[in-house]
C-alpha cells in the first residue's frame, strides 16, 4: 500500500491527479499538500489528509512526510510555459530549487518521485516530427530549462543514490476540470469553452501550429501506471515520451464543428505563444514507454472532443444540442 504526497495538489493536473490517487489507494492515504494562496475546496478538501506544503521550504516537505509516513512523492508544483517566461526566477525555484528540496527528501527518507517533464523540454534544434526519445533538447524557454534540467537532477538522484525517481513528457493536456494558466497549449482547453458557451473563440496560435496534446484520464492514467510499472524493465527512467495525438489550430476547429457547426474562430496571434510553440515538437514517438512499461493511450481527437463537449455542457448547465456520435 503506498503512502502519497502530492505536491501542487491543487493545481490543473495535481487536483485531478489527487482524486483518482485516493480512488485507487485509499483518501486517507494521499495527502493534498497546498499552498495558502491555492487551498483545496469541495471533494479534495473532503476525502483526505490537506497539508500546507511549499516546495521551496525543505523542511516543511519532511515534516509532512514523517507525519503522513509518505513512501511516494507526487512533484506538481510548476509555473506553465508563458507565465515562466514573465518570472523565470521564481520558475527555476520551484521547477529546479523545489525539485532538489524534494529529491533530498526522498533520499533521506527513501520515497518514490514522480516529477512530470514536458514537450517543453525540447527546443528549435530538436527533430520536430516524432521526436525521439533519445535527442538533442536545448530548449529555449525557462520553462524547458528546468524541465531538462529536473530530468537530469532525477536521473542522476536514482543513479547516484538509488532514488526512484521516475517520470514522463507531458504533451498539452486537455480537462473540463480544473483550467490550466499561462500555458502554451492552453488554447486546446479554451476552444472548448467558447464551443459550448457559444462565443467566438480567438485563437492565439496560428494555423499549421501542431503540438502533441493529450486527454486528462489517458494523463492521469500515464502517472500511475509509470509508477506501479516494473522498473526492471526500464532503460530509462526520466522522461519518457508519451503521446496520443497531434493537431494544429485548425484540424482541433473543424472537429469540435463536427458537433458544434455554427461555431465560429479567429486568428489573434500572440507572439510569445507563438515564438514558444514553434519551438517544440510537432509530435513525439513514445515508442520507448510503449516498449518498457506498456504505455497505451485511449482517447484520439475524436473522442476527446464528444467527452469534453458533453462534460463542458453539464458543467455549465447547457442542454441543448448534445453531441450526437457520427
Ligand atoms: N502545457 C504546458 C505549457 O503549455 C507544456 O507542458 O506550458
């Protein structure tokens, strides 16, 4: 039976990732650790421990893992790529700074890390089409910087000290839960609210921008499933490639009109984005997580776009014009 902290709980992946942890092991074995300025509310506040914990505070992460006996540490705490790039110094504390805090936890207290890396990861250099798992990363951003470099700091924590560290490349995920802010990808979540709340959606990225995406459950699912995996089968452990679909701005437009025909999009570039999105792959190849722990993902657009449009319909109380399968 493992024993949880996740850390960032609260935020875009952390408050969904929280949820699904306590359906498998148990609510009062996955702590939500918070900080004030984000405090959990509502079902995450309810089914289990809360503990105030900000990654940059060393001591504070091991107190809460004595007194919750943690032997697995859930590492959510980051800035997204467009908001790191307005205050890299506070992204390099928590992305680098929160993540040194956290390996030494865990290798004076014998914990597991998982700590999500990023299509981010890799820059202009970087083989934009199926991207390898193995290649040249140079990214541009301070948001890529500390990703290669938590990557690294992990690797060489299991190598060096035997910590178990472990971890995968994130693509842009897509949720009606809990918004993601001051993201790049961000876009593919927005879409979705002007489709069913019927506004004119305007889109930052220009057409002909692919990046990889990927839906919440297959996301949450890829988190739990690296760290139940079998690790003598690893070659590698931090990061992984994992992917499931790759669009531009168009091909997302014209599959959510599919459903929502009189749906309407304009282009309003925003140059940061658009600088930071040409910049990262178009796809990845995860061929390599596919081979060493059976990584398997199940939605593709299509069936993203019918679950988001239907949840996005409840979550706002519209009932007109369900999303009919073709
Ligand atoms: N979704 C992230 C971003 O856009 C990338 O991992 O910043």
């Amino acid at each position: 039976m493992k024993n949880i902290l996740v850390i960032g709980a609260t935020g875009q992946i952390g408050s969904e990732l929280t949820m699904k942890l306590r359906d498998i092991y148990g609510g009062s074995n996955v702590v939500c650790g918070y900080i004030p300025s984000a405090a959990p509310k509502g079902e995450l506040l309810e089914s289990g421990p809360a503990e105030i914990v900000d990654i940059t505070d060393a001591k504070r992460i091991a107190e809460v893992v004595d007194t919750h006996k943690i032997d697995t540490i859930y590492n959510l705490a980051a800035l997204l790529s467009a908001v790191a790039e307005a205050k890299p110094q506070l992204a390099w504390a928590i992305g680098v700074g929160g993540l040194f805090n956290t390996l030494e936890v865990a290798r004076e207290k014998n914990c597991a890390v998982f700590t999500p890396s990023s299509i981010g990861s890799f820059g202009p250099d970087t083989p934009h089409v199926k991207t390898p798992q193995d290649t040249i990363q140079r990214p541009a951003t301070i948001y890529g910087v500390t990703k290669v470099t938590g990557e690294m700091l992990s690797d060489y924590y299991a190598r060096r000290f035997g910590v178990d560290t472990r971890s995968v490349r994130f693509p842009g995920l897509i949720s009606y839960t809990t918004p993601p802010g001051g993201g790049t990808t961000d876009y593919a979540v927005d879409i979705y609210y002007s489709a069913v709340k019927g506004e004119t959606f305007k889109c930052p990225l220009k057409p002909g921008t692919f990046m990889d995406m990927m839906y919440m459950p297959d996301a949450l699912r890829a988190a739990v499933e690296i760290m139940e995996a079998d690790p003598s089968r690893f070659i590698h452990r931090n990061s992984f490639n994992i992917a499931s679909m790759s669009f531009d701005p168009e091909i997302i437009y014209n599959k959510i009109r599919e459903y929502v025909p009189d749906f309407k999009m304009v282009y309003e570039l925003d140059p940061l984005r658009q600088k930071i999105a040409d910049s990262w792959p178009d796809s990845l190849d995860d061929t390599c997580a596919r081979m060493e722990w059976d990584w398997k993902p199940e939605f593709d657009l299509d069936s993203m776009t019918r679950d988001m449009l239907v949840n996005l319909r409840k979550k706002f109380g519209i009932e007109v014009n369900e999303p009919q399968a073709r």
